[in-house]
C-alpha cells in the first residue's frame, strides 16, 4: 500500500512538475516577444540617431514605411530647389518614429496613423490622406467584397475562396507587422476588437505585401492606395472602388492621414521643408504621387486628377 502511495505521489509530482516547466516556458516566451519588441524599437530608434555623420548638418526624418517611398521624393525635390540642404528619410515604422521625435533621435516624425492619447505631446501636421486598399492577385475573379467578409477573412473565419464566391482554394491573408502605422489603421477601421489571424504572413512593408501578392493568386493583403500597381488588383468595397475621387468625396471609407510630428514648434530647416511640403508645389507634388493632399481633401475638391 504505501509502495502504492510512494507512485501516486511520484507521478503526482512529476506531473506537477511538468505543469511548472511549461508555465515557465509560456512565460519565457512572453517574456522574450516583449524583450524581442522594445530591443527592435530601440535599436531602430539608436539606429536614427546616428544617421547623420559627425559634422554632418541636415534633419532626419523617420518612421512609416509607408509614407517612406513619398518622403524620399519630397526630401529630393527639397534639396534640388534649396542646395546644400540635406534630409535624410528613414523607415522604421509609424510607432518608432513617434519615439523617434519624442527623444530628439529625429527631427521630423511620420505616421500612417492617429496618434495616441499619450502621443498628443507632440506637434502634428497632416500632409496628406491616403485610402487603404484590399488586394489580391489579378487572376483572382473576386473583386468585390463586403466590410464584414473582409474581417472575417483576416480574423481566420473565412478559410477558403469559395466561401465568398471564388475557387476552392484555401485564403492566404498577408498582414503588416504589429507597430506598423498601416497595421494600427487597418486593424482600426476594419477589424475593430478582433484580432488578425495569428497563420497571417506578416511582411515589414507595404511594398513587400504587394510583392507576396503579386506573386501568389490566393492571396490577400492590405496597401497604401497610392502604391498601386498592375501586379496586384485592388478590389471594391462594399461596391465602392478604392479610387482617388471615392476617397475625396468620403464615398470609400478606409481613408487615414500622413502626419509629420515634431518635438514642439518646428523651427528653421524643419520648419522650412514641412512648410514646402504644404506649400502648392509640395500638394501638387503630392496629388501626382497619388495621394490626396491635405487641403484638396478638406475642400472635397477632385479637379486636375
């Protein structure tokens, strides 16, 4: 009997022990996924910080790689129309930038979305709006879809295309990476409380979603509207196209703005390239890019587009 006893508990106690191991191995690895996330911010924030040379004069602009592709062409035309002044245009990501500006690490910040309660601290000005458009490879016969299919695809209800009218062939849903600016906008204005299916591909740019696209008929993803092109099909919402005027006229609905942030009041170079980027050449530049300038989008006007 006691014999009996000694195994019972033994096994007991092995089996305790396992669960400890395993409670520790959860909490390892959320321990190392928040260690992983705040050492890439910080080093993306050092990274900023010492991008300009010793001696070097000129401002660093960082953060959304979204608005990354648009600001290296506004910083280029800068420089070509005022010599001898220098912008350089960092990624990042729209929350690294945001913390870039906070702690001086950049001058200019940039956001693909709203900023935060706690972020409000700093200065922002909206330079432009821009749509978010679904997209999927042109081979794909589905090119319409409702707000509410479009969350439960990227939630990981809907698994298959035949679901929603297409081949039978299973969804593959490609996602921006948590921090992203284009992320927060889109788990935002489409996905609300529910999350995004943890089986998602995740890619680190909208240009990389729109290659993954590209090159898979069955997959899904979401991009700046002004980074469109023939390789990937953007497809209507709720019967709305994601187009230049829907999206000035409020007709389509995942709309987001361009926002530079500063640390307090801008001043001279920095001042002078956000105020050029505001000026008419700079929303001109910007409507060609394919974004909606900040005061056409105010005004609700679509002439010259």
């Amino acid at each position: 009997m006691f014999e009996m006893r000694d195994r019972i508990s033994g096994t007991s106690a092995a089996g305790n022990s396992k669960m400890k191991e395993k409670d520790r191995g959860r909490a390892a690895a959320g321990s190392s996924f928040f260690c992983l996330f705040f050492f890439c911010l910080f080093s993306t924030i050092f990274y900023f910080s010492c991008s300009l040379r010793p001696g070097q004069k000129g401002i660093t602009v960082a953060g959304s790689t979204s608005i990354q592709p648009f600001a290296d062409q506004w910083a280029e035309v800068f420089m070509a129309r005022f010599p001898g002044r220098v912008i350089n245009v960092q990624g990042g990501g729209s929350s690294a930038g945001i913390q870039a500006a906070m702690t001086g690490a950049a001058q200019i910040g940039m956001s693909s979305r709203e900023l935060k309660p706690e972020e409000k601290v700093l200065k922002e000005f909206i330079v432009a709006w821009d749509g978010l458009a679904i997209i999927v490879h042109p081979s794909n016969p589905i090119d319409n879809l409702s707000l509410e299919k479009v969350r439960e695809i990227f939630a990981g209800r809907i698994l298959s295309w035949k679901e929603v009218g297409g081949p039978d062939r299973k969804i593959h849903v490609v996602t921006r990476e948590e921090g992203s600016g284009t992320r927060g906008a889109f788990q935002e204005m489409v996905m609300h409380k529910e999350r995004i299916t943890k089986k998602a591909i995740v890619q680190d740019s909208n240009g990389t979603v729109r290659e993954v696209v590209a090159g898979d008929p069955y997959a899904i993803g979401y991009i700046s509207l002004g980074l469109l092109e023939p390789r990937v099909k953007a497809i209507k919402l709720d019967g709305i196209e994601p187009s230049f005027e829907n999206v000035v006229r409020s007709n389509y609905k995942l709309i987001r703005p361009f926002i530079l942030v500063t640390n307090g009041e801008p001043a001279g170079e920095v001042s002078d390239f956000i105020q050029f980027i505001l000026s008419e050449e700079g929303q001109k530049l910007i409507q060609k890019q394919g974004l909606i300038p900040a005061k056409l989008a105010m005004s609700g006007e679509t002439e010259g587009k």
